[in-house]
C-alpha cells in the first residue's frame, strides 16, 4: 500500500508543477547553420567573318573610285566546333606576372572561303583639275577575314552563416 501512496504522491507533485501559478523558464536553444557553395563558369565564343573593305583618302582634286565584290562558292562553309565525339574539351589557364596564358583543348573552327567567279577588287584614282595644287591621295579595295576566340572563365563562391538563439519564454 505505501508503494502506491509514493506514486500518488509523485502523480500530486506533477499537477501542482504543470498548473502551478509560479512562472516557468525554458532552456536556452541555440541553432548554427551554414551553407557553403562555389559556381564555375566556363564559356567561349568563336566568330568567324570574311567580307570586303574599300577605302580612299584623297585631295580635292583627284576623283576616287573604289569597288570590292565578293562571291563566295557554293562550297564554303563556316564550322564551329567544341569537344569530339568522347567529349573532350578543357581549357587551362595560366597566370604568369606579366599576363595569362590560355590553352584550348578540343574546341576548333575550320573555315573555308571558296571565292567563286565575279569576285574583283578595284580601286582607282584620277586627276579632276589642273589646279596647280598637288595630288595626294590612297585608294584600296580588299577582302578581310577574321577570327576571334574569347574566353571567360569565371568562379565565385559564397558563404551563408545563421546563429539563432531562444532564451525561453517566461
């Protein structure tokens, strides 16, 4: 009979605590939490350009006549190409302290210009007038190409960090 006393008297002191009029703490909580990543970005770009290009710079008195026609055959073809069939493609960057270096793997453009019939380049200077003044002028007509590879190779990373705490309610 005492053993059930005790255990009434333990159910007694558990309600007096659970609806008691004196005011409770809590513990204190604390949460860390951090987030952590880094983003890599490898991009590139290949342009590839062929056209024609006249120019002329001449005293009044001279006439100027400039012409440039390109044709291009039929079997010209402009490609650009990253990675082979395996995937291989890498790009390694070297810093050195006057500049960087790139070296590229596996990324190609194989252009090929065929300049078919009717293509000319003509450029043509004459005299207007007998002035008496002298005749200073450059005239030029031609075909341009260009090829341009750009590289960016970008990293960032980033660094998040939360810290809460609750000291309880009263």
């Amino acid at each position: 009979m005492r053993v059930f006393s005790l255990s009434l008297k333990a159910l007694f002191l558990f309600a007096f605590l659970l609806f008691s009029p004196f005011p409770a703490k809590a513990q204190i909580l604390e949460k860390n939490s951090t987030n952590q990543g880094t983003n890599k970005t490898f991009s590139y770009t290949i342009q590839s350009s062929y056209g024609v290009n006249t120019s002329a710079n001449a005293s009044p008195n001279l006439r100027v006549d400039t012409e440039a026609v390109l044709n291009l055959d039929k079997g010209s073809y402009v490609t650009n190409k990253s990675g082979a069939v395996g995937g291989n493609t890498s790009a390694v960057f070297t810093a050195t302290p006057n500049g960087a270096n790139i070296s590229l793997t596996g990324i190609t453009a194989d252009n090929k210009f065929l300049i078919d019939t009717g293509t000319k380049f003509r450029a043509a200077l004459q005299t207007t007038d007998l002035d008496g003044q002298p005749s200073v002028g450059n005239a030029s007509a031609s075909a341009t190409h260009s090829l341009t590879v750009s590289v960016t190779n970008a990293e960032s990373s980033f660094s998040n960090y939360l810290r809460s705490n609750f000291a309880g309610a009263q």
